[in-house]
C-alpha cells in the first residue's frame, strides 16, 4: 500500500503570522482555540521549512476537508504563494499553486488515474512551469522544473522530492502528512488546536435496555437479501453475523445456531466467537458451542455491550473520518462461527443474538450456504483451501502457453516476438502495459503495442504485457527486478479456446522446447491469463508457492510450473528426475533428444496418475520456504 497524505507549503519564513492566520480562519467556521490535546477536534501543524512553513492540517489530511481550501485561504490571508500538496497511494501527485488567494496553476502526474480525461483537461493539469519561474531557487530554471513534470516515476514521493529541492524546500517536511507525523513525530513542529464549538452528538450515549438491529449501512438492503456463502465439503467453515446496538449498554450474550443445514448434516459448526465494539480496542470472547433443544448454542455472560449513539446517523456527522469509522463499530456486536463443511448442497442457518438483559431484544440473520462438493486438489495442495482458490484450476476458459529459457535474454526475446507476430499481430484492439527497468519508474499502461520495435522492447523492459479481449502475451520476468537473475519467460493466452489456438499453442510449446533452449513449458487450459503473474501459477499457489524464486534457473531446472490437461515439456534436468516408464503408463509421453514432451487428458483420474508420476519434480510449501 502506498502513501496518503496531504500538506500545504506557505511562502513565508514567518511561522507565528502563519498560525494566527490559520487561528482567524478556523476560528470563523465554528471552532475556538484550546490547549488541551485530549479535547481537540481538529489540530494543525506548523513547522519551517527553509524560506516556506509547512502545514500539516488534521481535517485535510483525513478528508474532512479540502486542503485547496487551507491553500487558498492561507494565501490569500498572508498575501502571498501557497503550494498544496495530495498524495493519493505513492500513485498521483496533485499540487496547487496559489498567490493572494488566487489558484495559478495545477500539476497533476497521472490525470488519466481515476477517469480519462481529455486533451484540453490534461493540459490544464500539466504543470506551466512559467507559473513557477518565481520560485525556483539558485541553480534551477524552468527546463529542470519542467523534466520533474514530464517524468513519471514508480512512486510519485520522488517527483514531489525532486520538486522541492528546486523550489528550496525540505523533501523531508514536503513529504509528509499531519497522520504520519502523529505517529511518528517531527522536530520543531508547532501545534495550533480546536475544539467544536457546538459539540457532537456521539458524544451522547443511549440509555435503557439494550436494542439490537442491522449494522449500518445494511438497513439500506432490500428485505429479501439474504447473504451467501460458498463452501466446499473438506473446507473450513467461517460464517459470521453482524449487528449494532441501538439502546442502553448491557452485560452478556447468547448465540443460537439453527436451520436444515445442521439437521442435515451439511455443516458441522464447533465453536463461535463475539467481538465487540472498535475493532482495534475490541472486546473478545470464544466458546464451544453446545447443542440445546435441537440448536447449537454459545452463551458469553461475561461480553460487556456498549450502548448506541444518540441521534442516530446524525451524530456520525463529525471531521475525522476515523472517529466516524470507530463510531460505526463502536456498538457493533459480532459473531462468528467455525466448523467444517461435510457435504454438498444449498440451505440456510438462522444465526440469532440475544442479549441476556433483554431477550426480546435478539437480532435474527439468515444465511444461505451453497456447499459445493470437494474439488480435485493438486497432489501438494494445502491443506485449508477455500473454493476461489481452486476454481482457476477448474475452469477451462483460457488456453495458454507459459516458458520458461535458458537462452539469453536476447534470444528468448527474439523467438518470443515471432511468435507473438504471428498470431497477434494483425489483431485490434490490443493495448500493452510496460513494466521499465528502471525500478523507480512507473509502468507505461494503456499504450499502443510497439510492433515495430517488439523485440527491442522485450530485450530492455523488464515485463511486456499485451491484452485484449481475445488473448494476449507477456514477455519478461517479474515487475520488480531481484538480486538474482530471473530466466526470461514468455506466456501467451487465448480467451477462446478453439482448435486452432489449441494446435498453435501446442506447436509453439514444441518449437520452445526444441529449437529455443527452453527449460520447461506448460500448455493447459484454466481460468487464468498469465498476463502480470509470469512468477506464480494457480497451481502454485494452491501448493503453498507465491512466486520470487519461481524464475529462477535453480527453481526451474528442480520443479515444474504445474499439471493440466495438456501438454507438459520437460527439459533435460527435469526429465533426469522423472521415472519415465512410470510415467509412460499412465500418459502419453514423446522424447525429443533430452527433451520429454507429456500429453495429458482432460480426465482427474488421468491429471492425478501423471502427478503421481511426476511427484520428484512437483513442488510442496516446504521446498519453497527451504529455497
């Protein structure tokens, strides 16, 4: 996850006639000075920044509100420049430029980031470094300021740096937020706070007997919705309900499970556990449940209740998007149930809360489980596995090609660009996605595929990605190079998987392997499209194995990629592990000089005999974690 925060830079070495500016303004829009830190609901901070003071407003940074407000207000009190900054996921740099008041000019680093925009929008947001000329320090003048604009990097935290050596400020101090430096505290900060004049209504609690109802949010759901759950016989079972509390605070629980499913015998559920109010300062509390009257039943006397808030989703009205996020939970009361799925079907469970000090006060979620029945597993598959994890394995939507060289990187790179041209290359509507060397900068999306100069691409990019609706290809390694040299790989899928995709991908496979020094190849049909994953495959991943070393020569002169229907070409230190007459008993097999060519059925009883087979080259979580 990448950075999110927001500052304002103000043209002036003068600190205190700042924080009586921000003092007069905030002091007009209902708020008044204090000193008291527990009090404040909202603080900003001041702190010098060369011939600038950066302010690290607490409303701004969370959103409550517009920090081209605090820019514009502060340039226009103090007559003089103000440069807001917006950091949205290390992604997109947003500055403003203000003098006296007025907005002079904007630059915006990814303007097509949320929607695209036009060409009249974009260049509004390119950044006139004329605008800027003022500013620049020593050393630097509009041609440096406009290479900064124009250059995109990875994350958008260098742009912003680079931008403010020029302009002669402290990256340091232009580089952060008012959240961060809560956390993690800035020298020489000065802090100027407010407290609401008119106060909040979450700070009035409910009184009474408790009352339990939907959490928030849900009561905007149509009365027939019923939530869903997909399950799969041998699969862990966590279900969950959720409610909130609307009346007094209370002391104690009980949770009633009933519904066919149990009677059934589709589910088995042994424990539940409660979590009460904000999660990170929650109340938890688990225990068997015990089967009582037909019900399964977990009593939790101890679980404190905390009461609702007065006025409803009017006293969430407040500045801190946080303290929002904490008022929605800080009542909530949440169940969740364990177990195991035992067999497959559709029915529902009535999950039922019901505070002790008032049993007519329960809450009643119904739940609908589709159980599916056990799905074929890869031989090292790990043990808990939930249905999404296997459902590329078991889909049959995409055809593709995954290899893997032990050639050079301009080798690879030639073969794999002839045969990318030859079933892509009169296709439209295909857009390529460029992953540079370069670590620091950002990947070029969207853009045109560079027939021309493909191979040129593949040769100097780190990944090349190229997709459409039919298909697609990548050329490369993994997005962010490694210490150790990944063997180049190229992939290529088709979204239609008729014969003739089927016979050119099977040609293609053989070709890599007998002609282009290819270490292995895997040619099956899933769904999954290789396209940014070239490291880890589906059934890697059900098998405990998430990708880094995967390219490695090491890993793939040790471990195949996968098992499909298909075909599944070994190369010679692959196939010197292999029992090749076990293997031949079970699958059709072709030798190719030191090269082992294995076809494979679409049959699971089929698909399982060749992984028997080829058990010494397939990979468990522990080969990977030992690697």
């Amino acid at each position: 996850m990448g950075a999110f925060f927001t500052n304002v830079q103000v043209r002036t070495s003068n600190l205190t006639s700042v924080a009586d500016a921000i003092a007069g303004w905030i002091g007009q829009i209902g708020y008044a000075l204090t000193s008291e830190v527990e009090s404040a609901d909202r603080t900003v901070l001041l702190a010098r920044n060369g011939d600038w003071v950066a302010v690290y407003d607490e409303a701004a940074d969370t959103g409550a509100a517009a920090v081209g407000d605090v820019g514009r207000e502060l340039s226009s009190r103090l007559e003089t420049y103000a440069m807001t900054v917006n950091v949205h996921d290390s992604d997109v740099l947003v500055l403003e430029l203000f003098r006296k008041g007025d907005l002079v000019d904007c630059y915006n680093s990814a303007p097509d980031y949320f929607e695209k925009m036009g060409d009249v929008e974009r260049a509004k947001v390119a950044g006139a470094v004329e605008l800027w000329r003022d500013l620049l320090v020593g050393g630097h003048d509009e041609s440096d300021l406009a290479k900064v604009f124009a250059d995109r990097r990875l994350f958008c935290e260098d742009n912003l740096a680079a931008i403010a050596a020029q302009l002669g400020m402290d990256a340091a101090r232009v580089g952060t937020g008012y959240q961060y430096i809560a956390e993690s505290g800035v020298a020489e900060t000065v802090a100027v706070r407010f407290r609401l004049l008119e106060r909040p209504g979450y700070e009035r609690q409910v009184v009474g007997p408790p009352r339990l109802t939907l959490p928030w949010g849900a009561d905007r759901l149509p009365p027939e919705y019923r939530e869903q759950h997909s399950l799969m016989v041998g699969s862990p079972v966590q279900l969950s309900a959720l409610c909130r509390n609307i009346g007094g605070a209370s002391r104690g629980v009980e949770v009633i499970v009933e519904g066919d499913g149990l009677a059934r015998g589709h589910v088995k559920l042994t424990k539940a556990n409660v979590v009460v109010g904000i999660p990170r300062e929650r109340e938890f509390a688990e225990t068997a449940l015990v089967e009582r009257d037909g019900c399964l039943v977990a009593a939790f006397p101890d679980i404190a209740v905390p009461p609702g808030i007065d006025g409803d989703v009017n006293a969430l009205m407040v500045q801190h998007p946080d303290k929002m996020v904490d008022l929605m939970h800080v009542s909530n009361v949440h169940v969740n149930l364990h177990g195991d799925a035992l067999a497959p079907g559709q029915t529902t469970l009535r999950v039922t809360i019901v505070p002790v000090a008032a049993v007519d006060a329960r809450f009643t979620r119904e739940l609908e489980l589709v159980i599916e029945a056990a799905a074929p597993r890869p031989l090292h598959a790990e043990s808990e596995l939930y249905p999404h994890q296997l459902a590329p394995l078991q889909g049959r939507d995409t055809q593709f090609l995954l290899v893997s060289f032990d050639a050079s990187r301009n080798e690879a790179a030639a073969f794999a660009s002839v045969l990318a041209r030859e079933w892509f290359g009169t296709r439209k509507n295909l857009q390529a996605t460029i992953f540079h060397r370069d670590p620091g900068a950002a990947p070029s999306a969207g853009i045109e595929v560079p027939w021309k100069r493909l191979q040129e691409t593949f040769i100097h990019e780190q990944l090349v990605c190229v997709a459409g609706a039919s298909g697609g290809f990548s050329f490369g390694t993994r997005v962010l190079p490694s210490e150790i040299e990944d063997q180049p790989t190229f992939a290529m899928w088709m979204n239609d998987p008729h014969a003739p995709a089927v016979s050119f991908l099977s040609r293609a496979a053989a070709r890599a392997m007998t002609e282009a020094r290819g270490i292995q190849a895997l040619m099956t049909c899933w769904s999954w499209e290789p396209s940014f994953s070239l490291d880890t495959t589906p059934y890697e991943s059900v098998c405990g194995i998430h990708g880094g070393c995967t390219l490695q020569k090491r890993w793939l002169t040790r471990f195949a990629r996968g098992v499909g229907a298909g075909e599944l070409w070994l190369g010679p230190d692959l196939t010197a592990r292999v029992d090749c007459e076990a293997l031949a008993r079970v699958a059709a097999v072709a030798h190719h000089d030191a090269v082992l060519a294995i076809t494979i059925p679409d049959d699971q009883d089929a698909i399982h005999a060749v992984e028997r087979a080829l058990a010494p080259i397939l990979p468990k979580s522990d080969d990977y974690h030992a690697f």
